[in-house]
C-alpha cells in the first residue's frame, strides 16, 4: 500500500506531465471532486474535469508552482499558483482524502481571472 504522500507526489507528477491515463488511475467511479465550479464524480466526470483543465495547462509559457504542502495520514492539502496564456490562477487549494490508495474525495477552489 502507498502513503498518502507517494499518492499525491504522482499525482502531481502526472498532472504536471498532462497524463490523462496516470491521472485517472487515482480515482475510481466512488471518487468526487468538489470545486467552486461545480461537483464532478465518477470517472467520465473527472475525465471531463482534467481534459479541460490540460485544455488550459497544455499551452506554450504555462507556468505552476505548488508553495505548500501538507500531509496527515489518509488527508493532504496543497496550495499553489499558476499562469497560463488565457487565465492566471491567483491562489488555490487542493485537499485530498486518500484512503486505500485512491483519491476517494478532493476539493479544488481556485481564484481565476483572464490574463490580460
């Protein structure tokens, strides 16, 4: 079984690599995503989520910088920043609950405004 924290460090990995495939082996169809945007669950849900996300993040001059990262047994929560062409993301947050290996639960609230 692998520690929150080795779940998290790959998952980042494969969302800062836009792996799709690697991204969606964290989560099964009992996984939920909560954001100031709206709830995605299941698996086809989440997909649509990190397509969109990548849509953004997959541009040329993308930059993405996690300032904090905090880890308690099945729970973790990150900050971090990012600019891309179109948006820059202000401030965010992630928390994760990881039991058993998969990312069951996870929030993500981010302040976005148009790069001008």
């Amino acid at each position: 079984m692998d520690t929150t924290d080795a779940i998290l460090d790959r998952h980042l990995s494969a969302f800062t690599q836009q792996d799709l495939s690697k991204i969606m082996e964290d989560y099964t169809d009992e996984s939920i995503i909560v954001t100031n945007i709206g709830t995605f669950g299941k698996v086809n849900g989440i997909e649509r989520l990190f397509d969109d996300l990548f849509a953004d993040f997959s541009q040329d001059g993308t930059t993405i910088d996690v300032t904090q990262k905090t880890v308690k047994r099945e729970f973790a929560y990150i900050v971090w920043h990012a600019e891309t062409p179109e948006n820059v993301y202000e401030f965010a947050a992630n928390t994760f609950y990881i039991p058993e290996d998969k990312i069951e639960f996870q929030t993500i609230a981010v302040d976005i405004s148009p790069n001008t």
